[in-house]
C-alpha cells in the first residue's frame, strides 16, 4: 500500500521509568441550556429564556447556545419582547464601575505656544 493511502497511526515512545496512560481532559464549563421538545419559545416562559441571557443580560450567541438557526431568531425575538414589557431587564442591576470618591482637578488658565 502507498503510504499515502495509509491510515495515520500514532506511535507512543515508550520511556522505560514512566508509566503512559491518557487521561481524558476534564471540561469545567457550564453544561449548556437545552430546549426540551415541548417547550414553547415564547416571551412568557421565563424559565427558558433566563437560561439563555448571561449574567451581563447579554443574549448568548449560537455558538455557546447550541441552537438552531430558527430557534435563536426565535429566542432572541422572545427575550427583546420579554424586555419590552418590563419581565426581562435589559442589562445587570449590580454596579460595576463605582467610584468612591469624586476627584477635584484644578486647572489652570491654557496657554496656547505659538
């Protein structure tokens, strides 16, 4: 057989002190949001679209999401009717940035060099 006809085999060097086993790596993520066959994307079912809007109130894309094409148009249209109607908000209430004290910067008059 042609070796580039050859399936492509991994050769493991086996070191005579060490003991070679793969472990699977370990995914810490958070398990991603399902739809169930009989939920209903709809801008009354709370439940289902918290799962899909971050903790920034951000919608999450497909990617993370794992959607269809369809049902993100459909979620993405549920979440801004649900903002609409004040039963989603539109961004997190925490505050991020916050100053403790106002800083009071005296300036003086400019000059302009010619």
């Amino acid at each position: 057989m042609d070796k580039s006809k050859q399936p492509f085999h991994i050769t493991i060097i086996k070191h005579p002190f060490r003991k070679h086993k793969y472990k699977p790596k370990r995914s810490f993520r958070m398990p991603l949001p399902r739809i169930q066959p009989g939920d209903r994307i709809d801008y009354r079912n709370m439940s289902l679209i918290n799962r899909f809007v971050s903790e920034q109130g951000k919608i999450l894309p497909r990617r993370v999401s794992k959607l269809t094409l369809r049902q993100q148009r459909l979620m993405t249209i549920a979440i801004k009717q649900a903002r609409i109607l004040s039963s989603l908000p539109f961004t997190n209430g925490e505050i991020q940035f916050e100053r403790t004290k106002s800083i009071f910067r005296a300036t003086g008059p400019r000059t302009i060099k010619k």
